[in-house]
C-alpha cells in the first residue's frame, strides 16, 4: 500500500504556537482536525479545476485517441477482423470507458478523487493522502517500465492491447494548499486559541506563557 500526503509549509509561527500549546498539555487535535478539513475541501477544488494556481498538463495525443475509440477504430480497420468480432469489441470498447465525471483529468472514474481522506492526526499535525497504488504517480509524475515483460500491455478493448516500453505520466499536484487556504487555516487557529484561552482562565489553567 502507497500512501501520500500532503505538507503545510509556510506557517512556521501558526505550528509553533500549536507545539507549544500541545507540549503544555493543551489539546489542540480538534484544531488539527478543522485544519485537515480545510485542505481536504482544497484538494476537492483543485480536481474541480483541473489544477490550480496551474492548469494540469492535458493528457497525451496516443491516451486520447485509446480513450476516444479512434486508436482502437484503425486497429479494426487492417486486414484480419471479421465484422463480428468488430462489432463486439467495439462494444466492449464503448462500454469499458463510459465516464463519470465528464472525461477531466484524473476523474475518469472517480476513484482517485473519493481516496483522498485525512489520515493520522495528532496534537500538531494532519495528514491527508491516498492509499491507491497510484496516487503517487499522477502526484509526482514519473515513468512506467515493465520489470519483467519485454512491454506494458495498455487495454483498448476486449481483448486488444497496445504494447508500449514505457509510459510516462506527467506530475499533476492535487495534493497541495492554495495561498488562499493559508488565510483561513490562520483565522481558523486564532480563533481557537481564543477559545482555548478563554477556557483556560475560567478554569485556571495557565497553560501558555
């Protein structure tokens, strides 16, 4: 199992003051947990968007034409195929990249998109990742090279395959903060160490300098 996350960084004073809060017995995981939510609605917009503040790089001309069906429509074309067997590849094809999510990138399915969930939380930190096989990929970008075949068999249809040495996926950043988001994780801290203040003094618990 591959997970990955996704790291804060920027708000060295906003995490030092929930350090300390933490090493003084405070508990701030319900902070960290209001935290978690506000990237995880982020990472919802940056698939919504496709990337941000960048667009991701658009998928290939060969990975368009295998989800459009034309890859396919030439093989069916040569020399060697009875009309039959076009007709139920054809509908195999048709039926194997019917879309959830209109064809945007990363969203085909769906999958990769409802992984993302907010894993571990402690006193001061989140995290927030994936546990499919390859987020990492589609986070970091990379290349694809079979181990032990002599080719990676790419699925048309049916059983029609497209052979190729390797693949290459670009890096499209999902898991990321937006400046925006740097804002309203602040706002979202004071106030709870106003709270955590306020409670503090009623109960006479001088838990900060």
């Amino acid at each position: 199992m591959v997970t990955v996350y996704v790291e804060a960084k920027g708000q060295e004073a906003v995490m030092n003051v929930i350090a300390d809060m933490a090493a003084r017995g405070a508990n701030t995981r319900p902070l960290m947990g209001t935290v978690g939510h506000i990237i995880l609605g982020s990472v919802t917009r940056n698939f919504e968007a496709e990337g941000r503040p960048n667009k991701w790089k658009p998928i290939s001309s060969l990975t368009e034409e295998i989800y459009s069906g034309r890859l396919l429509d030439r093989l069916l074309a040569t020399k060697g195929y009875q009309k039959l067997k076009q007709e139920k590849t054809k509908k195999a094809h048709q039926s194997a990249y019917i879309t959830k999510n209109g064809g945007k990138l990363l969203q085909r399915s769906g999958d990769l998109r409802k992984s993302i969930v907010i894993g571990k939380l402690s006193n001061n930190s989140v995290e927030i990742g994936s546990s499919l096989l390859y987020a990492r990929i589609h986070q970091m970008g990379g290349e694809i090279i079979p181990k032990k075949a002599h080719a990676l068999m790419v699925p048309l249809s049916g059983d029609k395959f497209l052979l190729l040495k390797k693949v290459t996926i670009p890096a499209r950043t999902y898991l990321m903060m937006q400046k925006e988001d740097e804002i309203v994780i602040i706002k979202a801290t004071k106030d709870y160490l106003q709270q955590a203040a306020v409670h503090a003094e009623s109960s006479g618990n001088k838990y900060w300098r």
